[in-house]
C-alpha cells in the first residue's frame, strides 16, 4: 500500500513526515512527532480525549486521517502556552481545580479554547453542550464548567486570546 | 470547620491551595504509560475468544509471522514452558495468562503478538486463526450452583461444582427471631448489576528486562506498586525474577478507581515476552479489551428484609446474596474479607440483630467485582440499606427523612459497635442530614410533590443517608495475600529546610502530590510548596499497599503526620541544643520552636534543619528524616446525607434530575477544593449506574455494553449542576481527625437517585426498581399502571 | 483502534474522483467527513482498500437559497449547518436536526452529504429530509441526476448512489410561507442514535395543515416516510384527536429492532410520542410565521 509524504503545521512548526494511509492523525502527533500531551481513550470515537484543533476546529484526532492534514495547521495542548505564559483556559484549570489525574485534560482544554474563540461569555448550559464530547471520569464536570467561566471572564479582562 | 492552624504562605490543613501536580498536566507533560518509549521497544497486540467457554482446537500462527514486523506470537503453550500460562489472584485463586486448554469468558486472552510497531502487531493479531469448539455456557448465577450445572473450574481437580466461597456474619438465630417478632417486614429482590470503571486511560504497561542488568523494570498502570513487585518475585521467582531486581514504577494514571489494582494478563504476558527477547514491551489495551476483560465491579443478586415495629424502629436485617464472579475469584478484596466490607450494612442505623450471608458462584464471565470506587463492595451494602429502608417508610406510610431521624445511631452512642462488629469511630447522623433538607427545601418540595401529584406530574425526592467504612486497615483483620494493610511515608528534610517524603500509596488524580505536602507543612511548618511528594516507584517508595478504597488519607495520611512527628521531636532536641535551654523549656508553633515566655528566642525549621547538617550535637546522628508504617487502629467512617430531586416525562420515561444536594462529612479536611472534586467524580460515578451504565450478557455469554457505543458514560450535559457542603466530625483515632472521602459520594449517591425514581412513582404503587433506571423500565412501567402520556 | 491497511486518493476534482470509484468498483468507498466510514474502519467492520477522498474538492461546502430551492453543499459540514443564520431562522427543523448529531467534536468533521449517504437509519438527517421533501443530487459517470429522497434510501446501508456516485447537493424546496417544522430526538445520552427521532415539517393555511411530511429515525432498515400519518393530518385542521392518531399510524409504519436502545414496543411507542410532539412543535413554528 502506498506511503505519502505529508506536511502538517503543529502549534506553528511544519512538520514533514511520510507516512501510511492508515495512519490516524493522533497517532502521527505521538508517536511520529513525539507530542504526547495529546491522548487516546476509546476506540469508537466517542470520549475526546484525542481532541486537537484543526484548522481551528476542534475535532477528535483519532477519527481523522493523517493524509487529511496534509497541508493543514494543527494545534495540540502544547501549543497553548506562549513565551512561558499561560493561556488563560491553562490557569482556569489550575485554578479552578479543573482536572485531577488529567488525562481528559489536553483534550478537554482545547475544546475549551475553541469555544471561547467562538463564544467569549458562553452561558453554563452552552459551555456543557461544547464539552459534552469529552468525557472525564474525575472530575464530575462541575469545577471544568467554572474553569472554562474562569477563562472567559479572564479573557474579557483582556488576557491573551 | 475550624480556621486553619496555619497560614496560605505554609498551606497545612484547610487551604484550598492549588495543586502541585497541575503544571505537567495543563501543559500535556504528564508522563503516562503510553508516553514512555524506551530503545528497542517493540509493541504486544491480545488475540481475544469471542466464544465465552469453549476449547481451543488450534492456533495457528504462520500467517501471522509472516506479517512485516511481527517478531513473535506467544500462546499458553509457550508459557507453560515457564509454569507462567497460570498465576494467582489477589483472592488466592487462580487464574490464566493465557490458556493452554479452553476459555472460559468472552474477549479472554488467547494469544499474543509481539510487532515492531503498533500497526503491525494489530494486523498480527487478526492474522492468528485460532479454532475453537464451544462448550456449554454458564451465563446465570443461580442455575451454575444448580445440581448438574456444567463444573466451570476443570482445572481445579476436586471441583464438582461453580460454588466458591460461603461467607457470612451476624447472629442468624437473633435476626430470625427478631423479624419473627417485627410488626412489619419489608422484602426485596435487588440485582446491582455489573458496571465497569472505565477511566479515561486504559490499562498498560512497559516491561523492560535489562539483561546485562538482571533487572526488570515495568512501568505500569497500578495503584499499588509495591504488592505487584511482591506478587511479580513470587510468582516468577522461578524464573529468576527477584524482589531486589525487580522495579514497578506507576508513573502518572489517568484514573485508577479499582480498575488497576488486579494483575491482567496483559502485564504478564508483556513482562515474559521482555525477559524472553531482552527488550523493552509494551502493551496498552483498547477500549473494547478494557470494558470486555477488565475487572468488572458489582453484579450481587441480593435479598433483603427489613424488620421493624409499627412506630418504624428498625428491628432486625437480614440478607442473603449471591455473587456473580465471573470465572475466577479475582476481587482484590482484604483476604479476610470475600465479600469484602459488606457487613457495613446496618448502614447509619441502630439495628440491633442482622445478618448477612454471601455465597459466590462461577459463570463464564471475566473476573474482577470490585473495581468501580466501591470501597470493597460498600456500595453494595449502601445501596442495599437505603433502598429498604425506603420501601419500610412507604410500607410504614411514614416520611423517609422522618423514618431515618428516628433510626440513625444518636451521635452520643460513638464509638459505636454495630450488630455485624464493627466500631464506627465518630458520626453526626442528624446534623448531615437536616443540613441536605435546609439546603434542598424539603418542605417544600414535598408540598410541590404534592400538588403536582393531583395534575399528573411525576416529581420525586430520594435520600441517602449513608456511612462509608474506609481505611483498610488494622493488621489484625486486614491484608492482602498476606501483606498486612499498613501503609507508610518517608520524609526526609534538606540543609536548605525543604523536604522530600515518599509514601507507599498511589494517586491516579487525588491530588497527593498537594494534599500529603499539606499535612507536612500542617505538622512541620515547611511550605507545601517546599515539600516535594513522591509515590509510585518501588526502588524508592516505603513498602505500602497503594490506592483503592480510600484508604490513602485514613492510612498513608497518617503516617505522613506521625513521620513528621517523629522529625518534630528530633527537631525540638536540635532546637533545644541550639536555643542552649532543656527540651522542656521549648513550645511549638507552625514552623518554629520558641522558649517559653521568650518568644523571640526562636529557631524556624529551616534553621533547625540546616544545623541537622551543619550543627548537630555531639552523640546525635546528622540528618532530619524519619519513616513510619502506619497500622491504623480501626477503619474509618465517613458519612453524609444525599438528597436527589427527579422530574419524569411521562411520555418517554427519561428522568432529569433537578437537584442533587450532597452533605459529606470526611472529618478534618485537608484541602477543601481537593475534598470536593473528589466529592463531585464521585457523584458522577454514583448517577451513572444509578440511570446509565451496565454490562450484561446473552444467554452464549456474548457481552452487552462492551464499547463506549452502548457503555453509556455521562457527559456534562447529562451530570447536574452538583450542590454540596460538609459537616465535621473529626475521626477520634486518626493522627488528623481525617477520615477519606474518595469512594463517599459513589456510595452515596445510587440509592439517592433510586429513591427518588421510587418516591416519583410511589403512589402509583411502586415499591423498588433494579438500577440502571433507563427511560424504557420507567415507561414500561408507566403504562402496565396506565399513568404514561397517551 | 487500527484500521487494515488501504490506499488513500485525494482527487481535485469530481471527475477524478468518479473516475477513481470506476476503476476500484467494490473495493473503493467515498470519504467524506469520515466520521461514519472510518470508525468502522478502526474495528475493521468496513473492507474498503481504497480511500477516495473527495474533501479536497472544491466548491461543495455551501448553504444558499436559489431558484426555489434550499441548496447544501454535500460537504458541508454539520457545524456549518448548526452555526448558519440563514438555517436557524428559516429552516429551524434542520438546527434541530444538526444539533443532536453526535457531539459538537464529530459535527465539526461530518458532512451532511456523508450523513445521508451513508444509508443508515439511525442518522438523524434522513428523517428530516424525508419530512422536508428533499432531493439528492448525484454525479457520476453519467453526468448529474436528481433523486427524490423518498426513492433515495433503498436498504440498510444502501442507497440510490450508483457505486461511482457522488453526492453533490441537497435541495429542499423553499418552504413557503405559514411553514414550520421541528425534529425531536430520543436519545440516552448525548452522541447516542437515536431510540427514536421524528421530523415533521409541516405549512398551515387558514388553520389547515396543507402540507405535511412526517420522517422517523431508527426505526426500520431505512428511515421510515409515515405516509398515513401525513394522510391523515392533510387538508385537516389538527386537534388532539387527529394528531393522537397520526401519531399512532406513523408508529405502525416503523419497523424497529429491540436493542439496548429498547423493546420493539418501547422504540414504536416513542415514535408514536415523538412523533405527536414535534407535530405540536412544528405547528407552533408554523403559527408563528
């Protein structure tokens, strides 16, 4: 089965790799490319775990092909913090107690960053139905709601976006 | 709750202060298992039975090899060459690495294959032809203890039948006679199904055999390191693995909550395959594998009466259950204790006869039943109590607050021996429980029941008043496969006054690395943020028997405190010898010792510790350090009052919960905010099997809900807005008045969220529904009472 | 969790990738969002060896009003249906529908091309099209053609779609006015199928439903037109009598397997419930206009 030479930008870096048709998307941010902030949970697309933004877009990794990130701009968990800064969805679950053994975590925080790209003051029930394709088994959802709420009031104050 | 001692700079017990732990994880630097990769590393791939009993003809490998990059495929037959194709369970039963004549439960390991990559060791395992011929499938627990059930355990040579254990306590006569002579009995069939923990990070490891070194390192999903390490210089002993070379390491977990507590086959088969080839391996399991073999918890067939006279004091309980093992005996449960603490079930109540009785059978299932935050079957004996107590006060037509009040143990009766032997340390009932119905308005929802009754509308209200038992626990009654259940820390104090302590426990997101810094600084001074905390890795870690059961704070908690204490009480000679007074001449406060009367002559920690190094007296050893080992006196006994409030659609059956209130009282505190992220997974956990989650089986054994398709976790659309608050009742024994508080509310809240459905639906004439409550057993039930929208 | 190993196109253009599902025949499937193909790769339950992905092509990412129709790009993507202005005011039964297709993760990959095309019952948009009347265009080989969408889903998995065949657009008539519909779905958790879903799209003249189309979800191997429900509400003016029965006649029409979802029973009688309520709904919408 043929290869192709793909080239995919993560969190700013161009990135050339050649890879098998087959190979998933999250599986070329791991294991090809060494970003392992992004993580696997399931199988049948279901907990988000894998979630990264694509084209600023947040989807699920693991259900995306690699070759269909040719040419595409990628961001991971990894590409929040900035010149050693935070992002503010970065300090809302810190401070607001927002992940516990943090697995759901990268993914859950780029979901997160995306809707207030879209959403800046998104109201308790929108930020649940944003976050309801990533799944956390810890943290019963409540104190990830108010990181989020962190975040926006954060933002609004005028931190970095 | 008291201010705290000290103040947010040192951060002791009752700051809310951020975790430590945090800056990897909000930065994707966590370093799981699947994160690890070594030189050499080559990946192992599990071919699964999709029969649930059957014999293995054949397995044949050739097309398989022939796959680029498949390097090996282990079988049973392979092991066996190394006795290694069995091992025990933590129950000491047995159990198969892989099979060498049958399988005995759908998605069991059949065989292995070792690839260069991922890819390739997956299209390896489809390429293994396996044949098989079926075998006549236990499926029902019942009908496997039935005379001229097929025996399940051919391998156990005198087994004529699937019992496998029988275990009761209580006083069978007293209870007899006491609901004999009740004026009231109430009687119940419950099924608690099977559930399964699900973290969000499967099952894994890296077993890495150095050879040059003889040593085997295997990082790996465990919450207790230390007995795998044990069980691991055991069990292969023979094959020249010795304790001394051999390294677990847990790195970071992405959830435990039980599920990684047993030895899977996988981890076995991984750490063979690296001795054999000499390099690293590494296994992480599916989704699919992890829902399909993994331990499973639950799955009691219960029988429960509950006697009482006509004012509602309860008189008598009386249980007899049976329990659904799967193939073998794997519930890594306290050895005493097969049916782990489910003797617990006289609950918050003062019932004065009870007894319980737990008889186990074989089916074809996989092995497990106590992996899902049950604190060793609690949630069961909870689950139990509080439904019947329910179905009392609607035989009794009495309010079940009402009926609860009047039966909780008063809070002057502790320590408190119940009729099933255990002493309770300390609890305030009541007060949990008026605080749930202040904070909820229980008057008043009552009266909108009411009203909305005469329109039709389905509202119900559900309590839980439940008491945990935790802390596993005292070495008189507790171990496992011998290894007595004490747990410990090692704290050592640099010149420079910061510090290191080491515990033998594991987190998997409690926040320890936080939380066993805050009871350094609480008893030492040092900053939180000073005191660096390490668990996981046995070459380092005090021997502890890890993290389950909410036993870390109850346990390696409190060796951290009587550590410190013992650093405190050399700190206070160094002090002494420094200040040039006597040691009785000295006081402590957080972070200094001063003499009395002469508060400005004083020496921090900090300068203590560094004259450890630089200063100490002569005939003294240098050095700040000191470790225990913690034998808890007894169990601990967190408690609380869960108030669930249900609106039903009468068209479709879907519960919606309005409001959750939860009032937990863990005693002493050490993180606030810590304590109720704990408090709201756990809830999330107690909803989920309550209305959403459940693994069945047909009647060939083919699993129901073995993928996230059709295993239902909750999202946050379907997880309420959680209302919670505390009472305290410091625990009396423990060296911080601190009880635990991981498992509480997932034992907690199930029955809540059952009585309520129940109470909806009561004056229908429903008395009891088996959990999960799905919208289909709700309508179906809606329309056989002809109450469901036309 | 890894699919076996195929062959991966992305053509530019339609015709490359027509030509491409011609030469590979069985062995080829269109990609498209790929939030239903490749799942079923990743258990490997689908065989397909090789990969024709027709995301590269462009112009077939659009929602626009023209010549009397609502057109849909086949590769729109779900959130773009959600997100659209135009949809939420003027076609609120398909913001229903986009809304409750899987999770917000999934609908920012699938296409409401690959939602139909897929041909399976439990997606959310066939129903809806059903009840709005819709038509499929199809190219292949042949050129373009246009399809009904009563006469588009054939059986479970099977569609109309000629093996070459690719999806290009989805017309709805422009509804006119006193319209409205509404499309309800049962489900046991977010990201679930359905347990039962109904779409009903319905125009109110003087009080009289003229036109009513009526589409359930997940209950039978194809979605299922309830054509005596709708016969039954036509030319009337609805009370709770008349739509109590319409309900009834387009559970009838269902065919639902049991599953874990639900008894054959339970799932006809949520169709008969769902079905009585997005009618309500959909009048409701439609008296607002």
């Amino acid at each position: 089965m043929a290869t192709h030479t793909i080239t995919v930008t993560v969190n700013g870096t161009a990135h050339e790799a050649n890879v098998d048709s087959r190979l998933l998307l999250v599986h070329l941010l791991r294991d090809v490319l060494r970003l392992t902030g992004t993580h696997i949970g399931c199988d049948t697309t279901h907990c988000g775990a894998c979630t990264v933004l694509l084209d600023g877009e947040p989807v699920k990794s693991c259900t995306v092909l690699a070759v269909q990130a040719d040419g595409s701009q990628i961001m991971t968990v990894e590409g929040l913090e900035r010149n050693g800064t935070l992002h503010p969805v970065q300090e809302g679950f810190w401070q607001e107690h927002g992940l516990q053994c943090g697995y759901c975590t990268p993914g859950m925080m780029m979901t997160s960053y995306a809707l207030l790209q879209r959403v800046p003051r998104p109201t308790e029930q929108e930020i649940r139905q944003a976050i309801s394709g990533n799944l956390c088994r810890c943290t019963g959802y409540l104190n990830i709601v108010k990181a989020i709420q962190y975040a926006a009031a954060k933002q609004a104050e005028g931190g970095a976006s | 709750m008291t201010a705290p001692r000290t103040t947010a700079d040192i951060g002791g017990m009752g700051h809310s202060m951020k975790r430590k732990e945090d800056p990897r994880f909000i930065r994707g630097q966590g370093r799981y298992v699947d994160d690890i990769v070594l030189p050499g590393m080559v990946y192992l791939d599990i071919v699964r039975s999709p029969f649930a009993h059957a014999k293995i003809t054949s397995i044949d490998t050739e097309a398989a090899l022939k796959i680029p990059g498949v390097l090996a495929v282990i079988t049973g037959k392979t092991l066996e060459q190394y006795n290694l194709h069995w091992m025990p369970t933590l129950m000491s039963d047995t159990q198969m690495v892989l099979p060498t004549e049958k399988v005995m439960y759908q998605a069991q390991e059949v065989a292995a294959v070792i690839a260069t990559d991922r890819y390739a060791a997956a299209d390896g395992v489809e390429a293994v032809q396996v044949d098989y011929d079926p075998l006549p499938v236990v499926v029902d627990p019942f009908k496997a203890l039935e005379p001229g059930a097929p025996v399940l355990r051919t391998d156990k040579k005198d087994k004529k039948d699937n019992h496998i254990f029988h275990w009761e306590v209580g006083d069978r006569e007293g209870t007899d006679k006491a609901l004999k002579g009740s004026d009231v009995v109430v009687k119940q069939d419950i099924y608690i199904p099977r559930i399964h923990v699900a973290s969000i990070e499967t099952c894994g490891c890296v077993a890495d055999f150095d050879r040059a070194m003889g040593k085997l390192t295997v990082y790996m999903t465990t919450q207790a390191p230390h007995a795998i390490r044990t069980v691991f210089a055991l069990v292969a002993g023979h094959v020249g693995l010795s304790e001394e070379r051999i390294r677990i390491v847990s790195p970071d977990i992405g959830g435990g909550f039980g599920g990684k507590v047993p030895v899977y086959p996988g981890y076995v088969i991984a750490v063979a395959a690296s001795v054999v080839l000499g390099k690293p391996v590494k296994w992480i399991e599916d989704r699919m594998e992890n829902l399909q073999a993994d331990s499973f918890a639950r799955d009691y067939h219960i029988s429960v009466e509950l006697g009482a006279k006509k004012d509602g004091t309860m008189t008598g309980l009386r249980i007899k259950t049976l329990a659904d093992h799967g193939y073998t005996d794997a519930a890594a449960n306290p050895s005493k204790f097969p049916a782990g603490l489910f003797s617990i079930c006289t609950g918050s109540y003062d019932v004065k006869h009870a007894f319980a009785e737990v008889d186990a059978a074989y089916t074809n299932k996989p092995p497990g039943g106590i992996a899902y935050r049950c604190s060793f079957r609690v949630t069961e004996a909870v689950h139990t109590i509080e439904r019947i107590t329910d179905m009392l006060a609607q035989e009794l037509k009495m309010d079940p607050a009402q009926l609860r009040l009047k039966n909780f143990i008063p809070p002057e009766k502790f320590p408190y021996k119940s009729a099933l032997g255990w002493e309770y340390d300390s609890g305030n009932y009541p007060a949990a429980l008026k605080k749930a119905m202040d904070i909820v308005g229980y008057d008043a929802l009552r009266k909108e029941q009411a009203e909305k009754r005469k329109k039709g509308e389905l509202m119900g209200i559900g309590i839980s008043s439940f008491t945990e038992i935790v802390g596993a626990g005292p070495s008189k009654q507790f171990d496992i496969l011998g290894l007595k259940m004490f747990d410990s820390c090692e704290i050592r104090v640099h010149p420079t006054g910061k510090a290191i302590a080491r515990f033998g426990t594991k987190s998997q997101g409690q926040g320890h690395e936080t939380t066993y810094a805050q009871i350094v600084a609480e008893e030492l001074g040092i900053p939180a943020a000073h005191v660096q905390v390490e668990e996981g890795d046995t070459d380092t870690a005090p021997y502890g028997l890890g993290t389950y059961a909410s036993r870390s704070t109850p346990v390696a908690g409190a060796a951290g405190a009587m550590a410190a204490r013992k650093i405190r009480d050399k700190a206070k000679k160094l002090a002494a010898h420094l200040l040039e007074v006597s040691e009785n001449d000295l006081e402590w406060e957080p972070g200094k010792f001063f003499v009395k009367g002469a508060p400005q002559k004083a020496k921090t920690i900090q300068e203590i510790a560094f004259a450890a190094y630089t200063n100490h007296p002569q005939g003294m050893e240098a050095g700040l350090e000191a470790v225990s080992y913690y034998d808890p006196p007894n169990l601990t006994f967190p408690f609380g009052s869960y108030i669930c409030v249900v609106d039903i659609d009468r068209g479709t059956g879907e519960v919606k919960i309005r409001r959750f209130v939860a009032v937990d009282d863990c005693g002493n505190i050490i993180n606030p905010m810590i304590v109720d992220g704990q408090i709201h997974g756990g809830l999330t956990m107690g909803i989920a099997p309550a209305l959403y989650e459940e693994i069945s089986y047909d009647e060939n054994g083919n699993v129901q809900g073995g993928s996230f398709m059709d295993y239902l976790v909750p999202t946050a659309v379907e997880t309420p807005r959680w209302e919670t608050d505390k009472t305290v009742t410091p625990s009396p024994h423990h060296p911080l008045g601190a009880k635990g508080v991981g498992e509480s509310a997932t034992v907690g809240a199930p029955p809540a969220v059952a009585n309520a459905v129940v109470d909806a639906l009561a004056h229908l004439g429903v008395r009891h529904i088996d959990i999960p409550i799905t919208p289909e057993k709700v309508w179906n039930i809606l329309s056989e009472k002809g109450a469901a929208e036309p | 969790m890894i699919p076996a190993p195929f062959d991966y196109h992305a053509p530019a253009t339609l015709d490359e990738a027509i030509a491409l599902l011609e030469r590979h025949g069985d062995a080829a499937k269109v990609l498209s969002g790929g939030q239903s193909l490749l799942p079923l790769m990743k258990l490997r339950l689908g065989f397909a060896t090789h990969l024709v992905d027709i995301g590269r092509i462009p112009k077939l990412e659009y929602i626009e009003e023209r010549d009397g129709f609502l057109r849909i790009g086949g590769s729109t993507r779900e959130s773009a249906l959600e997100r659209s202005e135009l949809i939420s005011s003027k076609y609120p039964i398909l913001h229903d529908t986009a809304v409750v297709i899987a999770d917000p993760l999934v609908r920012n990959r699938a296409t409401v091309g690959g939602n139909l095309a897929h041909g399976d019952p439990a997606n959310d948009h066939p129903a809806t099209m059903l009840a709005l009347g819709a038509q499929v265009v199809a190219r292949g080989r042949k050129g373009e053609r246009v399809i009904a969408i009563e006469d588009f889903f054939q059986g479970l998995f099977t569609t109309a779609l000629l093996p070459e065949e690719i999806l290009t657009e989805i017309r709805i008539p422009i509804p006119p006015a006193g319209s409205g519909g509404a499309y309800l779905k049962l489900e046991r958790k977010v990201g679930d199928f359905a347990t039962a879903g109904a779409a009903v799209q319905l125009t109110l003249k003087k009080g009289v439903i003229e036109q009513i189309g009526i589409g359930v979800t997940n209950a039978g191997p194809t979605p299922v037109k309830a054509k005596e429900a709708e016969r039954r509400l036509r030319g009337m003016k609805p009370d709770d009598a008349a739509i109590a029965e319409a309900a009834k006649l387009a559970a009838a029409a269902t065919s639902p397997s049991a599953d874990r979802r639900g008894s054959e029973a339970y799932k006809r009688a949520m169709a008969r419930v769902l079905v009585a309520r997005a009618v309500r709904a959909a009048l409701s919408r439609a008296g607002g206009n």
